[in-house]
C-alpha cells in the first residue's frame, strides 16, 4: 500500500502530546491522519487532517471514527476495546491489537500476565474496591508499607500511592485495585521494543528515570542508564520476554526496577510513545515516534542507535499555580548549547500537569547531567498574574 502523499488515512485514538509528536512524523511523512480526542483544546486539533472530537470510551464514537480510516492506533490505552474488536473483526488493521490492550489495560490483569508468562515482577493482591483492601489489612493479610495502584485510569503518577498506615486507606478512591509489595530497588530503567507485523524488532538503549518525590512523576529520562553492561544486557533480555509474551506492534515502553542485589523485576508496561521515549527526538537516529509509524505500517524500522548521550527533563506545571500558563526564563535555557524545548500545547497549567518537556544532547553524559540540572532550575511553568 502507499502510505505516502496517498489517500490513506492513519487513525489516532487520543490527541495528547504524544499525539503531537506523533504528527510530527506523519506530516515529514505526508501521511493522512485523523485523531479523536474527548478535549475541543487537544494539542492535536491543530496538527491533524481532520481532527474529531469525542468519547473515547463510548463504544458507537470509537467504532464510527474507526470506520473512516485504514489503520488504528492509539496515544493512550483507555479506549473502548469493545469497539475495537468490532472493527478488527471486519478487516481493519488496528496495532496495538485489542488483544494486546486488554492484557494491559487493567494493571491487575497486567501483573497475573507477568506471573503466568514467568516474567519477574514483584508480588501483588488484588481488591475489586476498597473495602476489600481494607479486609485484607485488618486481617493481616497484607504487609505494610505497600504500593497501591488503581487498576485502570491512572496516569503521570496519579492512581499510585505508597501506604504507610491503615489511615492512609481512608484517603483511596473505592475502585479496583492492587497492592504491590515495596521493592527496595535502586534504579528505576526503562527499554523500549518496537515490532512490526513482519516480526521484526528492535530495542533502544537501557534508560534510567529519575522521579520526583512527592509528584510521583519522571523528572528525568537519562540515556545511556549508569549502570553495568550486565545489567543493561539483563534488562534487554526481559524486555525483549515482556515483548515476545504481548506480541505487540508498535512501540512497547517496558518499565522496570534494578534491585539491591541487581535483579531486573518488571514493573508495568505502556503500549505507545511513552516519556522514557522523550530524549530520541534529539539524541537517536530514529525516534520512537517515527519508529511507531515504521512498525504499525510494516515498514522497516530505523536506527536505535542513540548520537550523543540524552536527557529528557520533564515540565510540568510549579505548585501554587493554575491558570494560562508562562514558560519562565524560557529564553535563558534557549541559550544554552544542546538544549531543545518541547511545547506541548496546553493553555493552562496547575500543578504537576505535563506542559512539556527540554532535551540535553551532549557528548559527555556526565555534563549532559550537569545542564539538565541548570534547566530544571532555570525554566519555571507558571501562570499569567
């Protein structure tokens, strides 16, 4: 099939940053696209063919948008899987499948995965609501502290919580969920596989993340990972097992912990671009955005291969402001050599919300570390007075 200057039509399903940066390719591409999105202020509304926007959880706008285009991806796992089997089952071609999607989407049903297929991960219990989590505790059936996480719905460190005390259960949302066991880890990586129909596959560098504390969210994607050349070639090895048990298409971000004693356990997996995927834009001879498009369209995939150390440092909105948002001091890390902003595109900002993201290219990782440090404390998300 030609993709290319054609009147083939590439759906996306969400029309977030990732969304955004997706574009970015199909348009170098000159390849059709319409995204559906819930928000009429989607980063996405902008760059598309035809932008749509709509439910992405209702299964009659999922089904009726697939059925304008010739292949289906997604930005995001939550989506109506009803309505893509549906369309899967009378011939279109949808990557990741909903086959795959289901395995993931519910993080529960994601960690028996990992069991069942012996893929190390930490151990879990699941609850259908709160109150049965609660049980388990006054019975003892639980050890605290423990991590707890949202079965469905969570995102950029919401639906996770550490719990300390029985009090800290008061505060959970009643849903589905899992208690994980604390691993005492420290390194937090991340690999990313890509697969195409064909079969073909290849991974990307080890990555090291580095969270914020109270946020729970990544401040910073570091590539090469500082770690052993065992350990890095043990993390490709599981990612590569994590990828071969989905069999997915398209990119799989595998997220992962380095523990004490240097084990590699599988934390969770997302089935898109993902954040860990950020610093390729810059860094890589292909990105992972552009290394989506070549595997859900069978094409053959680019270079991993990484140019110069990366760093991907996260912008998200400074506590104590809400409202249209101001990149502070924007100007002065423009400045600096080797440094790249990423503007997602939202209008207004509140705390910890994702607005962008900068990456740091430089041939020593050690001074790539150095500026990413000077950007962070440089540039401030903030709000109009």
């Amino acid at each position: 099939m030609n993709y290319f200057s054609s009147d083939f039509k590439l759906g996306i399903l969400g029309g977030g940053q990732l969304g955004k940066m997706l574009l970015s390719e199909t348009r170098k591409f000159d390849i059709q696209t319409y995204v559906l999105d819930p928000s009429p202020e989607a980063p996405c509304q902008f760059g598309a063919t035809r932008f749509f926007q709509g439910d992405l959880m209702d299964f009659d706008t999922v089904y009726k948008f697939g059925q304008l285009v010739d292949l289906l991806t997604i930005e995001i796992e939550n989506v109506n899987l009803d309505a893509l089997d549906q369309l899967e089952t009378e011939g279109l071609k949808v990557y990741p499948s909903p086959k795959t999607l289901r395995l993931i989407q519910n993080k529960g049903r994601q960690k028996d995965f990992y069991f069942a297929n012996g893929i190390p991960t930490s151990p879990h219990q699941r609850f259908v609501d709160k109150n049965a989590l609660a049980k388990a505790l006054e019975n003892d059936e639980l050890e605290l502290p423990f991590v707890w996480k949202s079965a469905q719905f969570g995102y950029d460190g919401n639906g996770v919580k550490i719990i300390r005390s029985t009090m800290d259960v008061l505060d959970l949302p009643d849903t589905e969920c899992i208690a994980e066991q604390m691993v005492p880890f420290k390194n937090e990586l991340a690999v990313i596989v890509t697969r195409n129909p064909s079969g073909a596959i290849k991974t990307y560098p080890v990555v090291e993340m580095e969270f914020h504390p109270e946020a729970n969210q990544v401040e910073y994607v570091i590539c090469p990972a500082r770690i052993d050349e065992e350990v890095a070639r043990k993390a490709r090895e599981i990612a590569l097992q994590v990828s071969e048990k989905f069999n997915h298409v398209g990119l799989l971000a595998v997220e992962m912990f380095q523990t004490k004693n240097d084990d590699i356990l599988v934390n969770e997996v997302a089935p898109r671009p993902h954040n860990s995927g950020h610093y390729s834009i810059e860094a890589s001879y292909t990105s992972q955005f552009e290394q989506h498009i070549r595997a859900i369209l069978d094409l053959p995939l680019g270079n991993t291969n990484s140019k110069a150390a990366g760093i991907m440092v996260n912008l998200v909105g400074e506590e104590g402001f809400s409202g249209p948002v101001v990149y502070q001091n924007i100007d002065k890390i423009l400045a600096i050599d080797g440094v790249t902003p990423h503007i997602y595109g939202k209008r207004e900002t509140r705390p910890f919300r994702k607005m962008g993201h900068v990456t740091i290219v430089n041939e020593d990782i050690a001074k790539a570390r150095k500026i990413a440090e000077e950007v962070k404390n440089t540039i401030k998300v903030i709000s109009q007075q």
